[in-house]
C-alpha cells in the first residue's frame, strides 16, 4: 500500500531518524551545486546593478560585456555575501528543525562540517532537545511543508504537546489532545499541512480568505487571538 501523506503513522516514520542521513556527494555534484549558487548570485547581481538597471531604464539590451566591469563586479560580491546570510540564516533554522525531532548535536556537527558537538552546541544554543522532553518553558517548534506552517508548542506543567497550523490553502486547526512527545505532535501536524496543501497556481489569499471573518479565535490556551494568532 503506498503511503499516504495525510497518514500520521507516515509522518512518524519520517520524523525517525536514518543513519546515515546522507551520503558524501560526488565531485560533480558539488560542481552543479557551485554553479546553481553562482547562477543565483549573477541573477540577483543584474536585479542589484545600476549599471544594467540603466541600461533597462532607457530601453536597452544589456550587453553581456558589462560583466567584467569593477561595478559590475562589486554588484556580485554583494550578492554573494547575501547568498551566504541567507544560507546561515537557512541552516540556523534547518539546526533548530532537527534538532527538535531527534537529532543530537553531534549530528549536528557532523553534517556542517565535522565539527564538535561542543561547537555545534555553541553555534546553536538550544536547538536539540529529546523528543519526549517535558522541562517547562520549552521553545515553539516550527514545522514548514507544502507551503504551510505548524507551531508544535508544549504545554505547561508538564501536560505534553500540543499543535496549531494554516496550512497553504488557509484553513486553520489545531490538535484536540495533548500527546506525549514533540515528535508525535510534529507527526500530526505535518499530516494536517499535507492535507491542506494548495496548487502553486492558486495561492493563498489571506485577505480574501478572512473577508468575512469577524469573531475572534482561541489559541491553545484559551485566549482570544486575531486571524493571524495575535493577543487581541
């Protein structure tokens, strides 16, 4: 039987961990990665380029000559170093998102790089925490997918875990229960986001999909928040 996205017995199987999760790329394929980072950084050079953004003003074709001028070129620098906050600030969030489902900061630390689980640790303070982890106070936990978002949130008191998302095409939920671990709360919030995936030719209209919404909501704890999860 093939498995089903909005099968939560799906997600557990793929919040479970495999070792190895990845395996050493070829030196072409690190090739092709080099060169789809460097096409992004040129397109967003030519966004960014007041030499090409004049050429475009006055109705010209950009010659491709103009690439080895020293603006030009200082126009790729800069897109380069916007390439590499993104990148921290993806693998920040990428950390995070492991380590709240599993894995250690010596996994961590062995997929940027090979480097300790102390500096994995230092690099990002408090990403890891065990699936059944119930110390008060724990951090939200994002979960992204199919053009949603979940908050896996624990409750206080050591009560357990609990779920809220939109998923893409809109629609809202949240869990009824609480459940015993972060990694089964994650589980059937991404069996939700599955569910509510929406076409990329029909985005998501937030306006529209709360013209007629006027009563307020409840979030997990019980209080009235606004459409978007905001203390009203």
């Amino acid at each position: 039987m093939e498995p089903t996205l909005d099968d939560p017995d799906f997600w557990h199987d793929v919040m479970t961990m495999r070792v190895p999760a990845y395996r050493e790329p070829t030196d072409d394929e690190l090739l092709r990665l080099e060169g789809d980072v460097a096409d992004a950084a040129r397109d967003f050079a030519r966004s960014v380029s007041t030499r090409e953004s004049a050429y475009r003003a006055n109705g010209q074709e950009v010659p491709d000559g103009i690439a080895i001028s020293p603006d030009w070129i200082l126009a790729y620098l800069y897109a380069l170093r916007e390439v590499d906050t993104i990148i921290k600030r993806l693998a920040d969030r990428a950390a995070r998102t492991a380590g709240g489902t599993g894995a250690s900061y010596a996994d961590l630390g062995s997929a940027w790089g090979g480097i300790s689980k102390q500096a994995a640790r230092l690099r990002w303070p408090g990403a890891v925490r065990k699936p059944t982890d119930l110390a008060d106070n724990a951090e939200r936990f994002e979960l992204r997918l199919a053009g949603g978002l979940a908050e896996v949130i624990q409750l206080p008191e050591r009560r357990g875990f609990v779920w809220e998302a939109t998923g893409a095409d809109g629609t809202s939920d949240q869990s009824d229960e609480p459940y015993g671990s972060r990694t089964e709360a994650a589980a059937h919030a991404g069996a939700f986001l599955a569910r509510h995936a929406c076409p990329a030719d029909e985005p998501y209209d937030h306006e529209a999909a709360h013209a007629g919404c006027f009563e307020p909501h409840l979030d997990t704890a019980g209080e009235y928040v606004d459409c978007d999860g905001n203390p009203l």
